[in-house]
C-alpha cells in the first residue's frame, strides 16, 4: 500500500554523525520535525537550526516551500536563517583579513536565499556592505564577493534601489572607469549600475552623470565584460528621456558602437550565447525606435520646407543636377511628374504623406534612395513612368506602403520582449542600416511588380508577395546586406509560387472522395509516428531559463523524461549544457501518473503570479506547467516556439490526450502528403496484367525523421 500523499521519506545529514531517514509528516508543524532532529543527534536550543537542501542551491526550507520536498531528497541541518545573519554580520565587520574574507565568500553564496536575504538585511546588513565599498579599502576577491552579496541581497526587492546613496555610485562608477580593475569587479559593478538604471528613475540621472557611453564602450573589446558593458549601455539607452536618446544615439555613432560591435562580437572568435543574442536584440529594437518620431509625424502641406522636399524628389528624377531651367518654368508640368513619380495625389503629393504610420519617415527613405542611390532612383522612376499605364509601379505609393510595412516587420515603436533573441546581424552591418534596408526592398518591390506583370488593381497582391519574401529572406538571417540581396533573388516570384502551392498541397491537392478516405485511413499511423518522435524528444530533454530580475545572471534548469515514460527529472544547471543531459545530475523527479494536467499561457500559475505590467506577450505564449498531485507544479518558459510546441504535444501524448499544437497539424498534413504521393506512386508503378489478377502491393513505410531547424 502506498504511503499517504503527504507523508515524504527524505535523509537528513549532520556533519560528523549518521544521516537520519525519517518520514517527514507535511501537516507538522517543521519546527516539532526540527526539534526531533535535533534530540535524535542530543542537540540542544532547536529554535536556532533550521533545514536546507544539501544539493543545489542549498536553499532553506520553509513552511511555505515545505511542499516542494520530494521522496529521496536529502536534506541538511544547519544553524537557522537568523542566527547565520548575525554570524556573517559579525565576521564580515571583523578585524581579521582572512576571517573576513571567508565570512564575505560564504555571504556571497548564502544572499541568495530569500529567507536568509530577509534576515540579512533586517540586521541592516546592505547598509554595512554599502559602507565597506564606499570606504575604499577592499581590493579582489574581498570586493568582488562584497559586491556579490550587495547584488544578489537587492535583486530580492526588499530594499528599494532609490535608497543607494551617492557616495556609493560614485564608488561603484569608479570601478567602471578605472583602466586596470579585477575582471569579476567589473562584472559586478556593471550589472549593479544596470540594476539602479531599470529599478530606479532617480538613479538612472545620477548614474548617467558618472558613466559615459565611450568608457562602456571601450570594455567591449573584452570577451569577459561585454555582455555587462551593452547590458548597461542598452539599459542607459531605455531610460533616457526621448528627447536625449537621439543624442545618445549620434554619441554612439561617433564612438563606432556598431562596428565595434560587428567586429569584437558578432565577427568575433566566440560563439553568441543567449543573453548576448537578448542584448543584441535589445540594441537592435532601441535603434529602430529612435524612427518611431518621424513614423507618427503627419507631414504639414502647408510647410514650406517639407514640401521642398518633395520638389527636390521631383527635381532629381526629371531635371537632373545641372539643369539651369528654374521650377517655375515647369510649374504646369509638376502634376504629369508627380504622378509619374507614383503619388496618389497629383496636385498636391504632401498630402500623401498626412497618415501615420509611415508619415514623414517615408518621406526620408525616399529622399535617402534619391541621394544616396540615384542612379537606382531615377531608373525605377523612369522605368516605370515609360511603361504602359496599367503595368506602371506607382514609386511613391510603393514606398510609403513598403514603409510601413517594414514598420510592422521589424515592430518599431514597440518595447523589447523578454526571453527574445531575434537580432539580424546585417543590421549591425551599416550605419544608415534602415535606409540601405529601405532601398534593397524597394528595388525587390520593382522586380515582383514587374514579375507579375501586376496593374494597379494588383496593389495588394504584390505587397503581400513582398512582405513574403522579405519575412523568409530575414527569417534566414542574412549577415550582411548583399547576402540579404542574394537570399530575395532567390525568392522571386516564381519561387514564392512554389513555396506556396507546396504548403498549400495537402489543402489543394488529393479532394476527390477515395483520396479523402486514404487520408482518414492513413492518419492514425502518421499521428502515431508524430507522437513517438515528441516523446524522443522529451526523452533527449531541453534547457530551460529561469525568468529573473536579472537576466545577466542567468540561471538554467534541464527536464528529461526517463527512457521508459514514466518519470520526468529536472534540476538546476549552472549554465546552459551543450548537449545532452545525464539522469543522475538531475535531482528532482516527478513520476507520470502524479500528472494531472498541463496548462498554458495565462492559465500558468508563474503567469498569474506574475504582475501585468511585467508581463508580454512572448512569454506569455511560451509559458506551460505540469500540475501534478498532491497539489504542486512545474512551470516552464519555452525557449522558442519550437520547443513550446514539442513540449505540450508530449505532455498531451504523455497523458493520452489529443496533440493540437501549429506544429503538429503543420507535420500531420506535410508528412501525410508525402506518405500519400509515395503510396499514389506506388500505384502508377503497377503493371496489371491480363491474368491472374495482381496481389496488391504492401503499403510503403515512411521513416519518420523530420527536421525541423
């Protein structure tokens, strides 16, 4: 008969005596269990010892995460939260170097506790470590595990950030700037001023005092510290008021931000890991938003200057750079022009240019195209005003529509999503990046037009096909701009085509009755191969981040199911694995039929718990957790949506339940097709002859080994 649900069996080690295996009684009081922990080792006063985990963090057990023991974990006594905070506050302010030392390394790994946090820091224990750093006289190791400890206390939000004083900034400011400092110093420091940056307004200013972007700068050159060093460029970047981040921006510029960036990292001797790619990504929507202004600015017809802009598109197209002959001999010719020139509006094209998005920043790409590529410009627009009116590319629609549209693409105005890490980096090839962007898609926008043989009527038609083969060509992270080039001239029309009427095959294809029957019948064994190659998968495992405060520190944990299905084992990894896995380094485990359900997105208790304005959509849509008995959970954010969709697919399978993700219809319907057209081959291949009648061939066996990457 099995043990009652809340009854856990679990060791519990004390240096220097016998571990004791006792069945731990979840609805006692835990300091009775304490106390009879203590009597079983004749320890007196069991008021001041408590339990922790004795793998892993080491993290202290409490009333409120009691429930997350499991059978077979092991356990440790140890002196209580409280009492070890006044320990390590006293031998942290002590006179002896060395006892210091240790008293601070053992501080650095115990701040990571909550409930050691709490007690810390109720002892006024971050005002003590704030005084050792302002008072100068720490070097190495000593500082850099004060500064450890001073990080990991605040990341908990006990202690508001706006509490730091300035004398600290200064100190911490000091670190950064200075030429020759320990590695681990500047790490810490960095992720410190980040920290003050996004928690606080008031200290964003004053570090923005003591920090400047060209010493940020200077560190990427170190593999160690970049990731630190645009972590707190792009945290500067955040929180500046609009009207300095286009100052910042043209400082960055100045200081060669993005080749820097281009040669020391992403051209760099070091694979990209994920909170680089984050950073990237951060930067990469940050520069994009500084177009956001132009993007909702209407364009004034009554303004003067704007609407010389528009005469100078004009002028480039059809007077040429040495034409002498003055715009008022040409006035009656401006209408013919501008509607040569594709502008909806003939009389007056400014007010093309009154509805955001794209507003005036349409108009700076065009003018760019104009200048920068003038030869491209003037062909485009020549080419088009000599063709037949209903074959003719409307230049200045096209542009604004296309505006837009890579507007939408490359999401600008929107904050950066948590967890994403979806950097291009051509974008980092460039310093005018968007407008050269512009110019190859508008040249990519002529060419379909032209592939088409599209009319007005087509409008629509052709810029979905654009925006088509924009998504697939960025989709394949292009690294430069002409590797981008090369990628559309390999997706033009005909290709698209293909694309599609491939995609749409399992739809458009194989309708008539007997064919719809060899579907249904072919099904079952199709799900059949889906659900084996999910649970594969599941078996291999996946690393999963930890969403925190920080993500600098980022934490990993890995969740495998056991080759037999029946357990699924989870544990914490100090950093993300390069391959697979082994069962024994995973300490947790949770058996499969204490599996009541799996839920997603909103439904998730770590989605519930968390508050909205934290909360975004990506993660939002990437969140699933295990609920199993007695009444516990296992939460989980996918890294991609890729993972998500293997993930929930066999959990459902796991459990018996139908497996309804975009992924698996996506390889139902494609591998579906495939095994038909093998079998329909199969068919066209027989010889009938006259006598006797055939056997029917076997049905062919499709060998499931898709790939996905």
């Amino acid at each position: 008969m099995p043990p009652p649900s809340d009854i856990v069996k679990v060791a519990i080690e004390w240096p220097g005596a016998n571990a004791q295996l006792i069945e731990m009684d979840q609805k006692r009081a835990l300091s009775s269990i304490i106390r009879e922990v203590c009597d079983g080792w004749s320890l007196s006063g069991s008021e001041q010892f408590a339990l922790r985990y004795a793998d892993g963090p080491q993290l202290y057990i409490t009333e409120q995460s009691r429930s997350e023991i499991k059978n077979g974990t092991i356990l440790r006594l140890a002196i209580s939260p409280a009492r070890a905070a006044r320990q390590l506050l006293e031998r942290v302010q002590s006179h002896g170097i060395d006892a210091r030392l240790e008293a601070l390394k053992e501080l650095a790994k115990l701040s990571a506790d909550p409930t050691f946090a709490a007690e810390f820091i109720n002892m006024e224990g971050i005002g003590t470590l704030a005084r050792l750093v302002e008072s100068g006289t720490h070097f190495g190791e000593m500082l850099a595990f004060t500064l450890t400890a001073f990080l990991e206390l605040m990341d908990h939000g006990i202690v508001s950030w706006d509490l730091i004083s300035l004398s600290f900034i200064k100190q911490i400011a000091g670190y950064v700037n200075q030429p020759m400092v320990d590695v681990s110093i500047l790490q810490r420091s960095l992720a410190i001023l980040e920290s003050m940056v996004l928690n606080s307004h008031s200290l964003y200013h004053r570090v923005a005092q003591e920090i400047t972007v060209g010493q940020l700068i200077g560190h990427l050159s170190n593999q160690e510290i970049q990731t630190y060093a645009i972590a707190l460029i792009n945290a500067l970047f955040l929180k500046a008021p609009e009207d300095r981040r286009q100052e910042m921006a043209s400082t960055l510029a100045q200081k060669h931000l993005r080749s820097i960036i281009l040669n020391h990292i992403i051209r760099g001797n070091r694979p990209i890991k994920a909170e680089m790619a984050h950073q990237l990504y951060v930067l990469q929507v940050l520069t994009f938003n500084l177009l956001e202004e132009r993007m909702m600015t209407k364009m004034d017809p009554n303004d003067q200057a704007q609407r010389d802009v528009i005469f100078e598109l004009r002028r480039i197209a059809f007077d040429g750079e040495n034409d002498p002959t003055g715009t008022e001999k040409r006035k009656a010719m401006y209408t013919k022009d501008y509607k040569m020139l594709g502008f909806t509006n003939h009389v007056n094209p400014a007010m093309d240019f009154t509805q955001t998005p794209p507003g005036m920043l349409a108009v700076d790409n065009m003018l760019y195209l104009a200048k920068v590529h003038q030869d491209t410009y003037i062909r485009i627009v020549l080419e088009n005003s000599s063709r037949e009116d209903k074959h003719e590319c409307p230049f200045g629609r096209c542009a604004i529509e296309l505006t837009r549209m890579l507007c939408e693409i490359l999401q600008v105005g929107e904050l950066p999503n948590e967890g994403c890490n979806d950097y291009h980096p051509m974008f980092f090839t460039h310093d005018r990046a968007w407008e050269e962007f512009f110019c190859v898609c508008i040249q990519l926008l002529n060419k379909t037009w032209k592939e088409m043989r599209a009319t007005a009527e087509d409008f629509n038609k052709v810029m979905q096909v654009v925006r088509e083969q924009i998504t697939r060509a960025l989709a394949m992270k292009p690294s430069s701009l002409d590797q981008l080039k090369n990628k559309l001239r390999g997706l033009n029309y005909s290709e698209i085509l293909r694309l599609r009427q491939s995609e749409r095959m399992s739809q458009d294809d194989f309708q008539s009755p007997p064919i719809i029957e060899l579907r249904e019948r072919i099904q079952p064994e199709i799900l059949e191969l889906i659900k084996q190659q999910r649970l594969n998968r599941l078996c291999e495992g996946s690393c999963f981040r930890k969403l925190g405060n920080r993500r600098r520190q980022e934490k990993f944990w890995f969740c495998r199911l056991s080759l037999n299905h029946k357990v699924l084992h989870y544990g914490d990894l100090d950093e993300s694995p390069q391959g697979e896995v082994p069962f024994e380094l995973l300490s947790d485990k949770i058996p499969v039929s204490d599996i009541k359900s799996v839920v997603t997105g909103k439904d998730c208790p770590h989605m519930k718990e968390k508050s909205a304005l934290k909360q975004n959509k990506e993660v939002l849509e990437l969140a699933f957790s295990v609920l199993y008995d007695p009444d516990e959970t296992l939460n989980f954010v996918a890294p991609n949506k890729y993972e998500y969709c293997i993930w929930t697919d066999g959990l459902c399978a796991l459990l018996g339940r139908e497996m309804g993700s975009d992924l698996t219809r996506s390889d139902l319907d494609t591998l579906i097709s495939m095994e038909m057209k093998l079998r329909l081959l199969d068919l066209e291949n027989i010889t009938i002859p006259e006598a006797p009648p055939p056997v029917p061939k076997e049905p062919s066996s499709y060998n499931f080994s898709y790939n996905y990457s």
